[in-house]
C-alpha cells in the first residue's frame, strides 16, 4: 500500500486521546507492517511506575536518549510514536503525518483520569495541572522556550472533546491516504 506518510507521530497533553488513538490505529497498520510504542511507557519503565511520571524525574540524559531513539525510529520508517513531544521532535520530517490531539473541554479530561486512573475529581484536576506545568517547565529547560503543542510543527490538530474515536481514527487514515486505492 501506497501510504502518503512513512510515519505518525501522536502528541498532546493529558487525557486528550493519544493512548485510544495510538490503539486504534494498530488493526489498519500493523498488518501494513507498522509498528507502535509509545514515549510515556519507556518513561514509565525507567521511573519504574505505573503512572506516568513528571518529566523532571528523569536525567536530561535520559530525555536525550529518548529523543535520539525517537529519530532513529522515524529514520527506519513505518512507526506510530506515541509520546507528548513526538510531533515537536519531527517538526523537520516531511515523511511523518505529525498529529496533535487536544481536548477543549478541561472537565472531559478531568473526567477521563478519574475514571482512568480511579482517583477523585480533584485528585485528577491536580494531576492534569502538575503533569502539564511540570513537563512543560522542564521541557523548556532542556530544549529550550517553545510552545511545543503549537499548530504551526503539526499537519492536522484534532479536538478530541468534537470528534469522537472513530471520527478521530478516520481523519487520520484519511491524512495518510489509507483508502486510496482499497475499496471504500
């Protein structure tokens, strides 16, 4: 199959849809030979947690080794990346469909890590602040002062709060072509 992009890079904050996405794409892709894994878990296996960590819990060495494995990924071709940063770390690649889900309704996202993480509406408000305060702090430190979920380093950005999984999943497909060709 003829694919426009010879990867996809998933990004965006807490509880947006990266995780649901990055799933539901496996049955159209990995039988095309595609392969899937995911930033947070290899963060989450280094910290040794389930939840995922704050970004400050890992040495600048470590973000550095996953950004070079990210590229060497996306180097070989035919990966779905799963991480925050992802799309920001292939902003130069014109082979990756760089996608970035947001959710414009805080209490849905509130809603999705008390039910995710069965915690209490407050403790997953708290949660969401600290995680996204605390990565984008240390993520400027590293790498500098971006605005790393800025629509100008992605080629779709998809409200996942208006666009449900399966609308979500088509539009990408769409973007990487998937059905040019197949019967439809």
């Amino acid at each position: 199959m003829n694919l426009k992009y010879r990867n996809i890079t998933i990004s965006g904050g807490v509880a947006v849809g990266k995780n649901t996405l990055h799933t539901a794409l496996k049955p159209y892709l990995e039988p095309q030979g595609w392969h899937f894994t995911s930033g947070g878990q290899l963060l989450r296996d280094f910290a040794k947690e389930y939840v995922q960590p704050l970004a400050s819990l890992a040495p600048d060495e470590f973000h550095h080794e996953l950004d070079d494995r990210t590229k060497k990924l996306l180097e070989d071709g035919q990966y779905v990346i799963e991480a925050w940063l992802a799309g920001f770390m292939a902003r130069d690649r014109k082979d990756t469909l760089r996608i970035l889900l947001t959710c414009n309704n805080d209490a849905l996202r509130v809603d999705r890590v008390a039910n995710r993480d069965k915690v209490t509406i407050e403790q997953a408000k708290q949660y969401i602040k600290e995680r996204e305060e605390g990565n984008f702090k240390e993520w400027k430190r590293i790498y500098g002062d971006y605005n790393f979920f800025s629509p100008e380093y992605y080629h779709i950005v998809i409200d996942t709060y208006s666009s449900g999984p399966n609308e979500t999943v088509g539009k990408v497909l769409d973007m990487l072509g998937y059905m040019n060709g197949k019967d439809k």
